[in-house]
C-alpha cells in the first residue's frame, strides 16, 4: 500500500488513517480504536453537550417573556 | 506532489474508466509521441476528477462523522442526563431532609435583608418534595428554587417570585419533561381530581388539578374558570400569575401549576397543569395523606 494514496482512498480516508497508525497489530488498533472512541464520547458527554445543550431550544421548560 | 503523480501513472493503467481507454489506444498506436500528450491530456483529466472525487469522499466522511455525533447527542440527552440527574437529585434530597432532621427550613431560613418584602432561598437549594400519586405512589422529586439551566439540572423548579407551598396565591413549578431526570414527561396522564402533593418540613399540602373528575373535563366547573390543563405559548406569563390566567387580581385561594415543554420532545408550547389546595394543611406527624395511601 502507497503512502499516496491514504488521502484519496475510501469513503472514511481520516478513519483508515488512523488505523494504519494505531500500534500493536490488530489487537492493538482494536483496543487503540475503542480508547480514542471512549476519549472523544468522554469529551462529548462531559464537555462539548454540556455547552451546547442550554443553547438548544429543545429543553425549555419555563414560561418567560 | 509527486505522489499525486505517481498515483495518476498507477491508475492510468488500471482499467478504470474512460481514460484508461484513451490510454490503450494511444499504446497501440506505439509512437511516443502519440503517447505523451495523451497521457498528459488523460492525467489532467484524471487530477480534476480525482479531486472531485476527494471532494465529494471528504463530504461524505464528515457526513458520517456528523450523523455519528448527532447520534451521540440523542443518547446523551435521551439516557447519559437522566443518569446525572439521578445522582444531583439524590444529593438534593439528602441535603433537604438532613436540614429538615437538624431543624432548618430552607423554606423559612432564607437570609433575607432587612427590609425585603420577601425572604430570598438561594437558587439550587432543595425545598420541598413534590409528589404525584398518578404517575406512581413512590414518584418523588425534591424541587429546588429557581428555574435556571443550573436549577432545573437537578430537579423541578420553584419559580422564584410565585407562592411558597400552602400559601394563597400560586406555586409554580417548572419541570423537564424529556432529560435531565425527566421528572414531567408523563404530566400528561394527569386527570381532573388528581392530586399533587407537596411535602415541606412541616407539612402536607395535597392539591389536586382543576376540573371535573367524573367526565374528565379540565375545564368544567373550576373557580375562576380556570383549566386543570392547557396548552400554552412559552411567553404566556398569565398562567404562573397569582390567580392563574387572570393577571394583576388579587388571589384568594392557594394555587398549584406546574410548566413543562409540548410536546413531548419539543419546546415550541407548554403543557401547563393548575391545582387547587384542598383541605387544610396536614401535620407531618399525623402521617401520610389519604391521597398517598393508595394508587388513584
């Protein structure tokens, strides 16, 4: 596989980068895979959704004017 | 970039479309020169193409990034908040029953400055409990006062200026229905003659909701003409007045209404529940009211 291509290649090019550079084998991009996964819904849940939810207005609740 | 070359000579020799046709055709022929603008002319063709087709891969990734976070959101707001709301309501609801245990009122100990018409609760501080029999004997929520994000995070939420529990006059209460605890999602299963109980440190208050509870109907027969359940506009400030839907008259009786989103996972409306106090305020030492002993 050409380095060359990884920009080009597949629907999911950053994914498949990620993979390729991920260590230890399969083993190892599987459990790298699901600890970048488990990261990035950590800083979904915890940071960016808390931030964002107030400023939806799916959750209002009160009666204001 | 060279690699990009390299890769338009690759793929000028796959058979991958309409270039690789030109491709042959110019081989056959067998004079390089024949061959050299063709290749140039096909791997110019090739780039641009490619570069769509980058394009368009680089859109349907983020697509499929966005759709995966979107979806993340759903469970977030629809499971992740209820859990976190689990754990601030337990906190609420010790916080309020260990002050109860050690004498304190939250509802009366207010440091208020001297000459305040009205003793002010520090906003998040648990307050009472609210029970709704309808919706199961062991619902409970402590609510606390104040109606902002932070407030309503962990529980229902007393509006700020409206009446304390078994005053005259009315208590609002705003509460989520879907997320963060969800404590009015099923608001809608009340029915005229329901009860609504408060329980303070002192206290049971038992309301029950406007209308008639042998046909059902939320608007017959109720003081002032007020329904036991309406649909409103976010702005429409009248139905957390002092007698509800009647601004600036003076209140003569002690008023529940409880606020919440329509439907049910939008915020375009409110779905708006009013009560009336019946019966006299009961004694926490006399036990649990006859609207909690059994299921309605």
């Amino acid at each position: 596989m050409r380095a060359g291509r990884s920009v080009r290649e597949g629907e999911l090019a950053v994914y498949t980068w990620i993979w390729r550079k991920l260590p230890g084998g399969i083993p190892g991009k599987v459990l790298g895979c699901a600890i970048l996964f488990l990261a990035v819904v950590a800083l979904l849940f915890y940071v960016v959704f808390p931030w964002v939810d107030p400023r939806l207005p799916f959750n209002q609740v009160t009666i204001n004017q | 970039m060279s690699s990009d070359e390299t890769d338009d000579a690759d793929r000028a020799g796959q058979h991958s479309g309409p270039e690789s046709t030109t491709e042959a055709d110019s081989r056959s022929a067998g004079a390089t020169a024949v061959i050299a603008p063709d290749i140039a002319h096909s791997r110019t063709e090739q780039t641009v193409g490619d570069r769509l087709r980058t394009g368009i891969r680089g859109v349907g990734q983020t697509c499929i990034t966005a759709g995966v976070v979107i979806l993340l959101f759903v469970v977030y707001e629809l499971w992740f908040t209820d859990y976190v709301n689990a754990g601030q309501q337990k906190d609420a609801t010790n916080k309020l029953e260990h002050a109860w245990k050690s004498g304190d009122d939250p509802l009366v100990g207010g440091p208020g400055k001297p000459g305040d018409k009205v003793r002010s609760i520090p906003l998040g501080t648990g307050i009472a409990i609210i029970r709704i029999p309808r919706l199961g004997l062991d619902y409970a929520r402590t609510v606390v006062e104040g109606t902002n994000t932070a407030d309503l995070d962990i529980g229902p939420g007393h509006y700020t200026n409206s009446a304390l529990p078994g005053q005259v006059g009315n208590l609002a209460i705003a509460g989520h229905r879907v997320g963060k605890g969800s404590p009015f999602l099923d608001l809608d299963k009340l029915r005229p003659g329901d009860a609504i109980v408060i329980e303070t440190k002192t206290s049971w208050f038992t309301y029950r909701v406007l209308g008639d509870r042998a046909s059902g109907s939320f608007t017959a027969g109720t003081p002032e003409g007020i329904p036991g359940r309406e649909i409103v506009d976010p702005s429409d400030v009248k139905v957390i007045a002092a007698v509800p839907d009647h601004p600036g008259q003076s209140p003569t009786r002690a008023m529940i209404t409880l606020t919440t989103c329509h439907p049910k996972f939008s915020a375009q409306q409110r779905m708006v529940i009013h009560g009336v106090l019946v019966g006299k305020p009961r004694p926490r030492s006399a036990g649990l009211p006859s609207a909690l002993r059994s299921q309605p």
